[in-house]
C-alpha cells in the first residue's frame, strides 16, 4: 500500500536559538527530506553563501516575486523582507519528502492555514533570554544595532509558543537535536485528510 506522500516540519524560534545548527545537525538523521531555502532581502552574513542558506535578492526583485505570486508565504522581519518559494515546495512534497522550513512566527502562521493537516511545528530557544544575548554575541555576525532589535523580537516571539506542537529547548545541541530527530520521524508519519479515505478504502478491499 503506498501512503507516501510529503509533509512539513517548520522550526521557529528567536534568532540566535540555533535553529541553523540544528537543523545541519539533524538533515541526514530523518530520512529523504528537502530544507526549503528561502528568499531574503537582508544583506549576507560573513560565511553565508547564496543559494545554500538563502536566495538573496534585492527589494525590487522580491516585490516581484510578490506580485507574481511566486510565495507560499512571506512576512516583513527585522525590516527586512523574507519568504518561501513555492515551486519547490510543492516538487519537494510530490516526491514524498519531509519539508523543513526555518521561518518566523508569522510564516508558522500562514502555512498551518493552508497546509495545516500535513504540517508539524516546532519552536525552540535558548534555556534563557540571557543565554540567547550571549550567543547573539558570540556568533558575531550582527551590528549592536541590529542584535538589540533581534532581542526585542524574540521577547514578542515566545509569547507564541503555545501556537506551536511542540517546544525544544536548545540547551545541549547534541540532546535538543535527538529531540527534534523524533519529532521530524512523527512529522512524517501524519495522516493527510486526503488520505485518510484512500487507506480506509485500501484497507477493506484487502479482505
Ligand atoms: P539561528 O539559526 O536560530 O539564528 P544559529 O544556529 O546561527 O541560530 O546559532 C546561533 C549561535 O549559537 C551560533 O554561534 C551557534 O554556533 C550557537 N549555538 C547553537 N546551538 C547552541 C547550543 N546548544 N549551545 C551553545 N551554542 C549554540
Ligand atoms: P535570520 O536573519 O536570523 O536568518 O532570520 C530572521 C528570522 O526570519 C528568523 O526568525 C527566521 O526563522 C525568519 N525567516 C527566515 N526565512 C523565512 C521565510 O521564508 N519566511 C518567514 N516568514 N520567515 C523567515
């Protein structure tokens, strides 16, 4: 009986969580999957490449791709624009693998709205905001500026945990990425409503 089809683990959480490293953690440890690379407006960090962690294109060209309805979802986050493709979403789910989205409480948001029953979210911080202050700093790669309005963000995003599946506190690296290697497993596992009728219909034609 073939039920395979794609579904979609989205990872949300304060920048500075580390949901990057979790995610390069645990991509060869959860079966065929595809990390939806997105499109961004803000300016390249040190050790980013284009193409690999983001499309980075200018405002013009992202309003064009607004305009032509090229987004699954978008949103505006620390003033600067970023959004999901959705070409390769739609291919990638075709072939029957586990999507991951690292995107913000405001894409968490839009996509549960129109892909809710084969969607699964996960949000994850630091065991403090004073641990998330002290990566923030350590990674380097962000103005005061720019960091001091990243920690203002973050206090508003964890207010929206319990719009979330599941929580993972990113305390140990090792062990938060165990956790979230289960939860993507279960992702996979989630019963489209589509679905359910074609196995029901499968199941008793096998009497
Ligand atoms: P995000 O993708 O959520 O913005 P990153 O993956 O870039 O976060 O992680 C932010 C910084 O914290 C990086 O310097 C990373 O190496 C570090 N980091 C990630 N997870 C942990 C952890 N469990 N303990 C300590 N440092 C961590
Ligand atoms: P960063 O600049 O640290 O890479 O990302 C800033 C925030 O934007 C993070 O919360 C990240 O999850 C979010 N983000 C990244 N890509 C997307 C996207 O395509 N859509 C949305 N809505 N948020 C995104």
């Amino acid at each position: 009986m073939n039920l395979s089809s794609g579904a979609i683990l989205i990872l949300s959480g304060p920048s500075g969580a580390g949901k990057s490293s979790l995610i390069t953690k645990i991509i060869d440890h959860i079966g065929p999957s595809y990390f939806s690379i997105s499109t961004t407006t803000r300016p390249m960090r040190a050790g980013e490449v284009n193409g690999t962690h983001y499309h980075f294109v200018s405002e013009e060209e992202f309003k064009y791709e607004i305009e032509n309805e090229m987004f699954l979802e978008y949103a505006f986050v620390h003033g600067n624009y970023y959004g999901t493709s959705l070409v390769p979403v739609k291919k990638a789910l075709k072939e029957g693998k586990l999507v991951i989205f690292d995107i913000d409480v405001q894409g968490h948001d839009a996509v549960k709205n129109r892909l809710g029953d084969i969607t699964t979210s996960v949000f994850t911080t630091t065991p403090t905001l004073h641990e998330l202050k002290r990566r923030l700093h350590n990674r380097s790669t962000d103005s005061e500026e720019v960091i001091t309005r990243r920690i203002d963000m973050a206090k508003r995003e964890v207010q929206r945990i319990g719009e979330y599946d599941y929580l993972v506190v990113n305390d140990n690296l090792d062990e938060a990425s165990e956790i979230l290697i289960s939860i993507a497993k279960s992702a996979r596992m989630k019963i489209p409503t589509l679905q359910i009728n074609e196995f029901i219909q499968q199941w008793e034609a096998n009497a």
